[in-house]
C-alpha cells in the first residue's frame, strides 16, 4: 500500500482532471485491489470518511468510504469508533427518494472548505465488492449522503457544483487562499 497525492480544485490541471467522467471496471484484478488498498490508506492519512479514484488520478469508477458504523474497540467516551472500511466498484444509485436531508459537506479535494449541500435522504444503490460480487445497500444519513457525494466525483460533479455561482466562486477564492498559505509554510 501507498499513500497517494490527492488531486485539488485550486490547481488547474487537478481540476481538470477531477471534471471528467471516470470509465467502468472491467475486471476486478490485483491492480483494482492494490487500488482500493491505496486509496484507503490515503482516505485515512488525510483524514477523510471517502474518497473516489478520481481524485488520486485514476479514472476508474472505484469509491472507498469509512462512515465509522462500527463500535469503539473499547467502552470509553472518546473511543474512536472501529474501522468499517468499504470499497465499491462500478457503484451506482439505483433509487433517491423524493425527501431532501441537507449534510454540511467537505471534501479532500476542496481543503479547509464546507458547505451545506441538499440531497436524497435515502439512496439504493448497488456496486460490485472486490470479489467481483454485486452488492445491494439502502441508505440514509451520512452514509448515503457520502456515497452520493462519491459517486458524483464518479460523474465529474464537485459538491461546491450544487451551490449557487456565488457560493462556489467564494469556495475556489477561499480554497486557492488557504493553498497558497500551506505551500508557503
């Protein structure tokens, strides 16, 4: 496993990248699975709770996710809540319901930037795990507010492209702001 450089909007040629629509999985092969590892590794140095192929550079329709649904490994108040790491491959929203929840979003490829986005507050979707077996899951809460939000890197779709213009002209000023003083420390 190694720790991949996640793309970000505030580099034009990241943000080109992160715009295209990623191809299906053909096969699910040793490359896919040395894929998926990476990015979890990444995902979980950054931190995040999700991370699409995309945005490491890879244009493959792979999305790995830690929504915490697991039970801290001990009985203490500020336990870390256990590892459920999940990959999907070739994912994709079968069903959204008509109800809207709004979730405070962020994203590895938007640094320091959070927004309030509207989405389904329920999602079916379906992917293949890496043992080449299609998967089925309903969804609420953040879980499905993160693999909509994945799936939409999947389509090219930033979560700041749900925003009014002014709001996401005000992302990308505060993002390539915030770039430009990390690279300066």
């Amino acid at each position: 496993m190694s720790l991949r450089r996640i793309l970000t909007v505030d580099k034009p040629a990241d943000l080109q990248v992160l715009k295209q629509v990623c191809a299906p999985v053909a096969a699910i092969d040793e490359d896919v699975k040395t894929l998926a590892a990476d990015m979890l590794e990444t995902m979980y140095d950054a931190p995040g709770i999700g991370l699409a192929a995309i945005q490491i550079g890879d244009l493959r329709r792979v999305v790995v996710m830690d929504v915490g649904d697991g039970e801290p490994d001990d009985a203490s108040e500020d336990a870390e809540p256990a590892r459920n790491p999940m990959v999907f491959v070739n994912p994709e929203i079968l069903w959204a319901s008509d109800e809207l929840s709004t979730y405070e979003e962020g994203c590895l490829s938007i640094p320091d930037y959070f927004d309030e986005v509207k989405r389904p507050a329920r999602v079916r979707v379906a992917w293949l795990d890496l043992y080449g077996q299609r998967q089925e899951r309903e969804a609420d809460g953040l879980f499905a507010t993160c693999i909509q939000h994945e799936i939409d890197h999947l389509n090219g779709v930033l979560f700041i492209d749900h925003l009014s213009r002014l709001r996401r002209d005000r992302a990308m000023t505060k993002v390539k702001k915030v770039m430009r003083a990390k690279e300066a420390a």
